[in-house]
C-alpha cells in the first residue's frame, strides 16, 4: 500500500517534486489511478492511498515526460505504452488530439497563414537542422526543398510531391550534414520514390487519423506488445554498465523509446496489417539494437 505522503515522499527522495494538490490533478485528468480512501477512527479524518506500490514508478514517468514539455494528452500515450493503468479510450482521444495539433491545415483553416507556408515553415525548420552551421545557402536551400517534399507527403498536403532530382539535392547536402558520415548513404531517385510511398502508406497524418478511427482495442494492445518486445532490452542492456552510467542511461533510453513508440504507434498497426508479425519482429530487433547503440553513444559523446 502506497499512501498519498509516501508518494510524495518517494518522489522527493528521487529529487522529483510532487505535493498533494499537484497529485490531485494528476489523478483527476488520469494520469495516476484514482486512489482510494479508508477513515481513520472517529474525528481522525481519513486517508489517501494507492493498493498497487508501482504507483510509485507511475509518478515518476509521469513527470519526467511532463519535464519534457510534454502535454497531458501526450502524456496519456507514454504511461499507457510503458504498461501502466490508463483507459484506451483516453488514449484513442489523446491520438486524435496529437494527430490534430501536428497538421499545418488547422493554422491555414483559421486563415492565419497559407497551406503552402504552413508547410514550407516546418521544412525550413527541419532542413536547418540538418546541417551545420556553416552550410552555403545554396545547401540550405536544397535541404529544405527535400523536407518540402517529405512533409508535403506527411502532412497529406498538396499534389503528388515531385520525386525525380530529390536524390540530387539529398547529395548536394550531404557534404555539410550535422553528423557528417565517411560514406553517407546516397538514395537514387527510386529509393526515394519508394521512401515517400511508404510514408504516405503507413505514416501520413490522413492515414493515421484512418487508422485511429478503424484499428480495433485488439491491434491497439498488439502494437503496443510489439513495441515492448522490441526496445525492452535497453534496459536489459544497461545492467552490464557501471552503477553510475547506469540509471541515467536507463532514464535516458526510456524516455527516447516512449517518444519514439508514440510517433510510431498507429503507423505500426498498420504495418502489422500489411506484414507477417514472424518477418517484422526481427527487423525492428535490428532497428532498436541500433538505437541502443546511438544512444549509447550520444552518451559517451556528451560526457
């Protein structure tokens, strides 16, 4: 049994702060489970508590995504994807909420900007950070006239994107990538070609308001176990780290994974559609071996 004070004490003693009213409002807007109360005796009051003891971790996550800038809706996709007590049907809405704050049109429909800045101002953004710093601006712009492309795909804006003279833009850039490789891996226009396909097939918002909307309790909890299986060995990996490196890469690698499963969540329901789950499962393996091993290394890099 975890009763309200302990709660907070836990999280105090893990250097993260949490006062009643703050775990009041968590509960009420279901980011914990609501707890229950028993009474005390006669003019003694009652008392706030929690049967379940993983509460605890509950809370934990709870604000370190909510540190992230992260909002309650976003919120509500993290606990429910790490396991934790949060209805699918706040999960549906959540997505639907994310789906719609992440679309340039509903700027455009209220008139503040045109469809086509809607999107050309994010490709700027994206196409910026691509590159270092002192990239020409010739580079600049071939950057962002890529990320135009993609986005435009993304967002399911616009006409059918124009594939042929990408791959020439993606090498024009390559030179001044921010994390400049020996070898870049250099598409053709097919691999594009074949890249934006997929994207309008399993990733583009119009596709994934489709899939919210038609995906059944069933596939919801079957990505969500794909999901698991794939990046639950971070933290198997990290107990062969020293103690010190240990937990921070844990909390770091945690947090990545939520992130990252949320922004795949409904594209992998489909693809479990499309794809045998035998072929998919170590595909995804490999992937999140990957990972693991970037962010092992960001580590070592930031240190």
């Amino acid at each position: 049994m975890v009763t309200l004070s302990r709660l907070c004490t836990e999280m105090r003693r893990s250097r993260r702060h949490l006062s009643p009213r703050t775990a009041r409002d968590w509960w009420t807007k279901g980011l914990l489970p609501r707890p229950r109360r028993h009474g005390l005796g006669r003019s003694k009051g009652t008392e706030t508590f929690w049967p379940n003891p993983r509460v605890v971790e509950q809370a934990k996550l709870t604000h370190d995504l909510l540190a992230r800038h992260s909002r309650t809706y976003s919120v509500r996709i993290g606990l429910w994807l790490s396991g934790y007590p949060v209805e699918l049907k706040a999960v549906r809405v959540a997505l639907k909420t994310l789906i719609a704050r992440n679309h340039p049109r509903r700027d455009a429909k209220a008139g503040k900007m045109r469809l086509d800045d809607a999107v050309g101002l994010p490709a700027a953004r994206v196409g910026r950070k691509l590159l270092q710093s002192d990239a020409p601006l010739d580079v600049r712009q071939a950057a962002i006239g890529f990320s135009e492309e993609l986005l435009s795909v993304f967002f399911g804006v616009g006409s059918e994107p124009e594939i042929y003279g990408l791959a020439e833009l993606v090498a024009a850039t390559a030179p001044y990538w921010l994390n400049k490789a020996e070898r870049p891996f250099l598409p053709d226009d097919e691999s594009i070609l074949w890249l934006m396909n997929h994207v309008q097939k399993w990733f583009s918002l119009p596709i994934q308001r489709k899939i919210r909307r038609s995906a059944t309790n069933y596939e919801f909890v079957r990505a969500r176990r794909v999901l698991r299986i794939v990046f639950g060995n971070f933290d198997r990996t990290s107990q062969s780290l020293p103690a010190s490196e240990r937990e921070a890469l844990q909390e770091q690698s945690r947090l990545a994974v939520i992130i990252l499963s949320r922004a795949v969540l409904l594209p992998l329901i489909q693809i479990l559609r499309d794809q045998p789950i035998p072929r998919l499962i170590p595909a995804l393996l490999d992937a999140s071996r990957k990972m693991k091993l970037t962010l092992r290394g960001d580590r070592a890099f930031a240190s």
